[in-house]
C-alpha cells in the first residue's frame, strides 16, 4: 500500500451482515465505538 494516501483512521473493521448475522474484516474509515472480537482478533 502505498504510503500517506489513505486517512490516518483507515483500519480494519468488522461489518455484520444484519439480515443473516454474517461477519466479515475489511478496511474502513467509518466511525464506531463498538468492539468485538473474531477468530482472536479484537476490533
């Protein structure tokens, strides 16, 4: 990745799938002040 063209809030987040519960990591500027932990990783 190439380094200063992303914000500096630019971070793995967990998104969930509200209609069937499906969880899945990605990368993400968007705000949240929840946390949960998958497979031992804590976001």
């Amino acid at each position: 990745m190439k380094k200063g063209i992303h914000p500096e809030n630019y971070r793995v987040v967990v998104f969930k799938d509200m209609s069937d519960g499906t969880q899945f990591f990605s990368r993400s500027t968007a705000a949240t002040k929840d946390t949960i932990e998958i497979d031992g990783v804590r976001d």
